[in-house]
C-alpha cells in the first residue's frame, strides 16, 4: 500500500452491466459499502448482450470502460457475466497500471467454496452462462477441485423478472421448476449466477429450504471491492456518507422505473451518455 | 413432548394483525419454515389499532383468536405491537391448554440481548410503541439488565411505507432522521419494533452501516414458532411443501393489492371474515 491523494479516495467506484440487473450489484455495494461514491452505468441502449459476439462484447466493454474513467472511475466493477465471460481478461490488460477491475464469477465461486460443508455447489443460470462453462472452471479453481457444480440453466425466470412488477405464481413456479433438480443433488450452497435473481431470493430460499445457503454476485463482490480497495489504498474514509449516481446509454425514464425495483434504493436523476451503435464501433 | 396424532401436526400456524404489515412476520415464517402451513388474518376493517382502546384490543384480539381456532390454528402469532401491548396476558390466559400463543416484542429483545457485543440496543418504532415502555422492560428481563435501549419514536416512517410504491427520497430522509440519535449512541444492535420497517430495510442498513445488527421481528419470532412447536410435538414433517393462506375482516381486494408489497410472495386468494362492529363487540 502505498500513498494515495486524499483525492482519489473520494473517487468513485464504477459498476456496468448491459442494463439494469447490475443494480442488484449496486445494491449490495451501497448497504455494505455506504461511505463509498458509486456510479452506475446501464448500456441500457444496446441491451440484452446475450446475443453479441464476444468480439462485440470486448469492444463494449472497452468502450464504457473509457467512459467510466473520464467521470474519474477509482474502480471497476463489471456487473454483466456476458460481458466478463467474453472481456474480462482483455479489459484487465487494457486497464492494467490504471484501475482495478472485479467482475461477476469468479467472486461468486470463492464465497461458495468458502460455504460449502458438503462440496455440492447448485448454480442458477441463464443457458448462456451455464453453457459457458465459467462457473464450473472458477469453482474448481477456488475449490481446487474439491467442490463440484450442479449448474440449472433456465431461460424463464429473467425475463419474468424483467418484466414483472410483484411476484406472482407463474414465477415461483419457476422458481420451484429450476431449484428441483438442486434438491435432487442435496447442494448444500446455490450461486445465484444472474443479476435478475436476487429479486426473487425469498421465493428460492422458501423453495430450497433454511439449509441451504445463497451466495449472490453483490454479495460476494462487495469483499472483493474492499480487498482491492485496501490493496490500493484508496478507500474512501469509513466516516462519510457517500453518494450515487447513474448514466444510461438508452432511454433514461425507462431506467429509472425499471431500476428501483431492482436498486430497492431511490434512483434520483440519470444522466444519458451516448455509445456508438453496435456497427459503428471501431474494432 | 407427548404424542400428538399425525392431524394436529399438519395444522396451520395462524398469525393476525391489525392490517397488513404483518405479512413481514409471515414472509420470515415462509421463507424459514416452507414445511409448516399458514394462515394469515388481517383485521383490515377496523384497521389501524393504534388509536384503539386497551380494552377494545383484548376484545379483538379474543374475537380474532377464536375465528382462527375454528379455522384449526395449532399455534397463534400476535403479529401486532398494539394487541400485545395491550392483550397478551388475557389472550394467553384465554387460550391456556389449547393452543401456544407467540406475540412480538420479548422474541426481539431476546434476539438483541443475544446479538449486542457493547449492550447499546436501538429501537426504531412508531411514538405510541416507544411510549409503552414494552421493549424496555422486555430488553430489561432478556439481558439481565446488561443491555440499554436507546428508543427512536418516528411518526412518519410507516405511514410513508403503508401509501408507498417504491422506495423514494423522503422515505430515505425520514430514515436518515430516525437513524441519526441511534448513530449518535453508538448502537451496535437495532430492533425494528414496527412490522412495516422491513421494507425499508436497506436504506435502514445502509444509514446504520454494516458494523450494526437488525433485528426483525420476523426472524425473531420464527425461532420462538419453532421451539413451541418442538416443545408441543406438533411441527409439521420437514420434507413436505407447506401452504398458505389469508383471511381479511375488510376488502379482500385492497388487502391482496397492498399485501403483495409486504409479504415479497404471492398471494393467491383471500377470504374474507365478518368481526363485529368495534362498538357491537360484547365486552
């Protein structure tokens, strides 16, 4: 550790998914870490990335990257697993020497081999992310080997969070349809490994059970954030209170009534930053 | 632990209130006991009860206890700070060798005595709860006198919590208000004593910072179901799914409509339950 303006350390830490379920990240960050500024920034504009190329990805995730530096980012945080499945090793380099960065996954798996007592690890995932195979290889990395994955993919509950206000019975149904097989495999830990999930935690941990443990991407990023914070030593003072603040690369009033619910904090204002459209980016 | 005929184990667990915040007592019930059935009756048409007579309360809460009796209640939850202030003693005696009765109040400061490390305990509840000295005198019995409480009467915070959609900017200052004389004692654990303040739970955590404990009565209550349960070998086999249900003494649809908010889980159908007038209850 060494010195560090007072300056930097009143910088803020920057979180970016493809558009709002990073605020379940965000969420965390400002219960656990309230003496830290954040800001946000939400590609609402060209959302969903599941669809992209990883080419296409390394090249968004660059591109907000830049952003996040210029508004004086001291960290970040990417809160988007299609984003850190195709870019995360290429944006570490880009940024390597400037800022740290820490990214869904790997956080998730360390707190979930640290859980564990019996190495059954459930994971709840969109087809995407399971099929990518990225929570099994980080697993046995911070498990070395010990722990094994039992990974559901369904493709129903995000959009059903997406687009619902209260919960209703269709999606604790499929709620109850993803956690069975977990059930069958007696894990004794889930991953929640979308940034959608944590809205409908109580409906999960109704379904599996009081002994089961959760572990969520905010949750284990926020020891993460620390850590780098502290390695770095610019973490802000733990006496003051910190602040908020969002961009969006598409329509912002849609942003802010779909993050609420997913911030459970007040979204103030949200300031629009333009982004190349997905063609015109330069490779 | 006696023998109990395998019926009484598959009996509902029934909880009442005034309205609907104690659907927050019912959300740690289903989320930390899924096998046990439920069934929650809101007195929604003679709602609120803060301005009631004591007396007028002990006939409620009799009145109420005797409809779910009749509906099969193996245990009643006084999920109300109102009726256990003024009813608990009667209603105990009432019920004495039919069924337990757990009430709020004593299971959280049983939980705060437990939780705090420099025995500096905050409560955040409305002016009429603060002013009945219940938790002080409850904290005084659970910590041997160990522990102090320092108590925080807010006026404002429930009803902007009872009217409010999403969390907004005046709901975060009027947490930041309550919070502020809790800072300033130095408590380590806070109790919410008023069954609304969960759903404002995040912005109550981030303003105490993580250092501090919440205590709910939800989660403190759900232990003291269980030990009762245990103690009357009643609870229900762990492996089964459980269900739940409501009943409201005033319109059904207001009650699913706000309901929904506060339990963080669906509500299917509600019945409703005629209770005589306040002023045609026979003393």
């Amino acid at each position: 550790m060494h010195a560090v303006a007072a300056s930097q350390r009143d910088l803020p830490v920057a979180v970016f998914d493809s558009g709002v379920g990073g605020l379940t990240v965000l969420h965390e960050c400002l219960v656990s870490l309230p003496h830290e500024d954040f800001l946000y920034l939400g590609d609402t504009g060209r959302f969903p990335y599941g669809t992209r190329s990883p080419d296409e990805l390394r090249r968004f995730a660059g591109e907000l990257a830049e952003i996040l530096l210029a508004e004086g980012a001291k960290l970040i945080v990417v809160a988007c697993n299609s984003a850190t499945a195709a870019a995360l090793p290429e944006l570490r380099e880009r940024l390597a020497g400037r800022v740290p960065v820490v990214a869904v996954v790997a956080p998730e798996a360390r707190l979930a081999a640290a859980t564990t007592r019996n190495g059954r690890v459930g994971l709840l995932a969109t087809p995407a992310t399971v099929a990518s195979g990225a929570y099994d290889r980080a697993l046995a990395d911070a498990s070395g080997g010990r722990a094994a994955l039992h990974p559901v993919a369904t493709a129903e509950l995000a959009p059903l969070i997406q687009a619902g206000g209260e919960i209703d019975e269709r999606t604790v149904a499929a709620v109850e349809r993803a956690c069975e097989p977990l059930l069958g495999a007696g894990v004794d830990t889930v991953i929640l490994g979308c940034t959608h999930y944590p809205l409908v935690r109580p409906a999960i941990q109704r379904c599996l059970g009081r002994g089961v443990e959760i572990v969520t991407s905010g949750q284990a990023i926020v020891d993460e954030i620390e850590r780098e914070l502290d390695a770095a030593g610019s973490a802000a003072p733990s006496g003051r209170r910190g602040d908020y603040r969002f961009l969006a690369t598409g329509d912002v009033d849609e942003f802010r009534r779909l993050g609420t619910r997913f911030l459970q904090l007040p979204i103030a204002t949200v300031g629009h930053v333009p982004v190349a459209a997905p063609t015109e980016v330069a490779a």
